[in-house]
C-alpha cells in the first residue's frame, strides 16, 4: 500500500535554485546539462511549468534521483 503525499507550494522551487539549496549534489553546470537532458536522464517528472517558468518539486527530484542506477 503507498502512502499518499501531499505537495505544497513550499516544494515547488525555480529550476535555477536547485544548485544553490543542493550545492552537494548539482554544481551549476552539472544542473544546466542536467536540465537540458532531463528527458533522457529521468528527471522529466519532477518539472513543471507554470507560464513561461520553469520550476522543480523537490520531492519529486528526490525521488528520481533515488530511482536511478548507481553505475
């Protein structure tokens, strides 16, 4: 049974802060490439846009980073 999570607007964040609140896991340049191929890197689901802005849930994030394969 999964548990149900609630998303509030406190974890929907610009895409541009990921590398200032997570300095340990994106540098800048990390985080653009990492933006840029999100399609193919499986963070799609964690962004949304909202007009012309762009924005990440940091739950989400979190939870595509930790699906992903260790190499």
């Amino acid at each position: 049974m999964q548990a149900i999570v609630t998303t509030s607007l406190n974890d929907i964040i610009p895409y541009q802060s990921i590398p200032e609140c997570f300095p340990h896991l994106y540098s800048p340049k990390s985080w653009a490439w990492a933006v840029k191929q999100r399609q193919h890197n499986g963070l799609a689901k964690a962004f949304r846009k909202v007009g012309k802005n762009l924005f990440v849930n940091t739950h989400i994030l979190a939870e595509c980073i930790d699906n992903q394969q260790s190499d």
